[in-house]
C-alpha cells in the first residue's frame, strides 16, 4: 500500500535541513532508550512524523495512515514470513483468515503478537524469531489495517440492494451463477465472498480485465468454415481445446483444424461508467456475502 504523500513529505524533508534537525533532536528520547536506533531509521521515524503532521495539514485522507509506513513493512513480512502458510491473502488455512481479520477466536493486538513471536504449541504455526518486537508490531499492524480496508471496500454498501441489482437490472446472471441460478458463461460466484477479497472484487467490477484467474480466460476460435465461437477456456492442450461457449454448451476442438485460436479480452463489461458508487458498493458487499454452501 504505496503512502501518496510520501514523496511529498521526503521532498518537504530534503527542502527543509533546520526542521530535520529540530525534529530529529526531538525524537530522541531523554533516557537513552531509543539511542541505539541506527540513524537511518531515526530517519524514517522523522519522515513518518512530518508526513502525520503533514497529512494533519493538508487534511487528506492519508491521515488514518498514521502509520502507513509501519503497515507496508507489516505487509513484507507477511509476504516473507507467513504467506507461504497462510497464502498470499491469508485463507489458506481454514476457519483463519488473516487477510479478513478472521481468526478462530477474537484476538487482540497482544495476543496476535505473541502468537508471532512465540508460535502455536503443539501445533503448525511456528515461532517467527528473526523478527524484532518493532516487525511484529507493525505486522499487527498490518493484518488490522487489512481487515479494516477489507470492511472499508464494502462500507455503506448494502447486500440486499447489491442481490437486487445483481439479479435485475445489473444482469450479472447473463454470464453468472450463484447457487444453481444463472449463466455459465462467466464464473460460478457462489462462494466468491470466501475466494477473493473485497478489495480484489471491486478491482473486478471496475477493470475487469486487470486479473483474470488462470480458470476464466476467455478464448476465441475460428473454425475452417469461418465460424466463430468464443467462450470459457475450461482446459486445453497441444492438440485441442475445450471451452463453454456464449451459448452455454461444451464445445471441444481440434486445434489443427481451425483456422485461429487464442485468448481473447474478457467480455466482463466494466462497471465504471454505468454505475455510480453506491450500487459499486452494494454489489461488493453483495459478493462478500457469498460464501459458498456451508461445509
Ligand atoms: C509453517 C506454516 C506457518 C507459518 C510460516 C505461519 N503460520 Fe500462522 N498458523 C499456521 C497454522 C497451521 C495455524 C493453525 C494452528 C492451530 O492448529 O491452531 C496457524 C495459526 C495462526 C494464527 C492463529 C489464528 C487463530 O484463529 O487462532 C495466527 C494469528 C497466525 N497463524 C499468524 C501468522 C503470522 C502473522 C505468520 C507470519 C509471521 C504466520 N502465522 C506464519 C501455520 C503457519
Ligand atoms: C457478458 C458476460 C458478463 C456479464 C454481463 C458480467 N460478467 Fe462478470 N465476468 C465475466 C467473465 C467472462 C469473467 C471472468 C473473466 C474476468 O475475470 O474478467 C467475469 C468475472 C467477474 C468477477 C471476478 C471473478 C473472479 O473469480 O475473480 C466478478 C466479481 C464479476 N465478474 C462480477 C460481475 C457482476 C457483479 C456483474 C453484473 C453487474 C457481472 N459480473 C456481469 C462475464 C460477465
């Protein structure tokens, strides 16, 4: 998560030597706790404190960032230390998902904490040594600050006015299916709410053609008479090809017998520009929602 000022606060930092000074001087504190910081990261404290102070100024929203630093270093960690477990998004073991805040039971900021530091006895998750007090911290950090922007996407967004629209007027079940009702030509989103984050969501709704799971590309062929059918990739190999085309139906080809063949851009429409923020907000948290059928 990039800080947008950040260039701006360490320009501000570079023009201005006699407040990096003041500053400096000032964030060490008497007692000689925090001597033993290297000065490089004294600095980054300083430009993280002129870019709280600077955000106060200008009144941007960055101002809940306080800590936005903390939160990217979070953020590298999990990359480093956890993802290979939990995954990239965190869901990857189940009843936990640390990309949503879910945990098996409420945990707080100390309790997460220790959870790093020390690992679960007995059990898969291990102690995470090499990082310091400081990097768990801002770890913690991190997986709130995930949760929140995950709450955050969908915030004001009503689910039962995002089902509407989905089942109406929006005609996402043209080319989707939730629980057995729908199309086939786009993807199954009946447990998409468990599969991708909110975040990931909006992304798909507003470009969908950023990122596209490997499972839903769409592709193109052109049969030696001329015809032309496009649809689902479901598998292919050298030799054919197999997909579910815009009429629903499973079709299989032989490669060497079409005239072209290959990916196409997704027929998922972009809702940018035809829908305003509320319904945007509505379907996300419509989506969330859908969690698949209980186990
Ligand atoms: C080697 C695999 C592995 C790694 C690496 C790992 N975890 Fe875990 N983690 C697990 C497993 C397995 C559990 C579930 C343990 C259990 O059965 O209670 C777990 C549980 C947890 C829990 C408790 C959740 C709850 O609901 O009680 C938290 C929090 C957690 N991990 C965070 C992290 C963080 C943060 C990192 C990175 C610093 C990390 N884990 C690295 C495997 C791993
Ligand atoms: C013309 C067919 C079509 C229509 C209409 C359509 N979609 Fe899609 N949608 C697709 C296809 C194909 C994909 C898979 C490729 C991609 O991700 O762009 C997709 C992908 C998605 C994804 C991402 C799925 C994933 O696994 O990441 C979401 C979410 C989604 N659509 C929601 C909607 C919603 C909400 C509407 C209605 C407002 C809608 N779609 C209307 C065809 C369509």
């Amino acid at each position: 998560m990039a800080c947008d000022f950040q260039a701006r606060c360490e320009a501000a930092l570079r023009a201005s030597p006699p407040l990096r000074g003041t500053l400096k001087a000032a964030t060490i504190r008497p007692g000689g706790a925090k001597r033993h910081r290297s000065d490089q990261r004294v600095q980054t404290r300083i430009t993280a404190l002129l870019c709280v102070a600077l955000a106060a100024v200008t009144g941007t929203a960055a101002a809940q960032h306080a800590t936005a630093f903390d939160v990217e270093d979070g953020a590298r960690s999990f990359a480093s230390y956890c993802a290979q477990c939990h995954g990239p998004d965190g869901n990857l073991i189940p009843g936990i998902d640390l990309g949503h805040g879910q945990f098996r039971r409420p945990l707080t900021d100390d309790e997460i904490a220790g959870i790093i530091m020390n690992g679960i006895p007995n059990t898969a998750m291990p102690a995470t040594p090499r990082l310091s007090e400081d990097g768990v911290r801002r770890l913690v950090a991190y997986l709130r600050s995930n949760a929140k922007s995950q709450a955050n996407v969908a915030a004001g967004g009503d689910p039962e006015r995002g089902r509407a629209l989905f089942e109406g007027e929006g005609k996402c079940l043209d080319c989707h299916r939730v629980n057995g009702t729908g199309s086939r030509v786009g993807p199954d989103l009946s447990d998409i709410g468990r599969l991708r984050r909110a975040v990931e969501i909006r992304e798909s709704l507003l470009d969908p053609g950023a990122e596209v799971q490997p499972n839903n590309r769409s592709y193109r062929v052109v049969t030696a008479d001329g015809k032309k059918v496009s649809g689902r990739l479901l598998n292919q190999d050298t030799f054919t090809v197999q997909m579910i085309d815009t009429d629903q139906h499973l079709r299989s080809f032989v490669k060497a017998s079409l005239r072209e063949h290959g990916f196409e851009k997704t027929p998922m429409p972009s809702l940018k520009d035809t829908l305003n923020a509320q319904q945007i907000a509505d379907l996300v948290s419509y989506l969330v929602s859908l969690q698949g059928a209980p186990p």
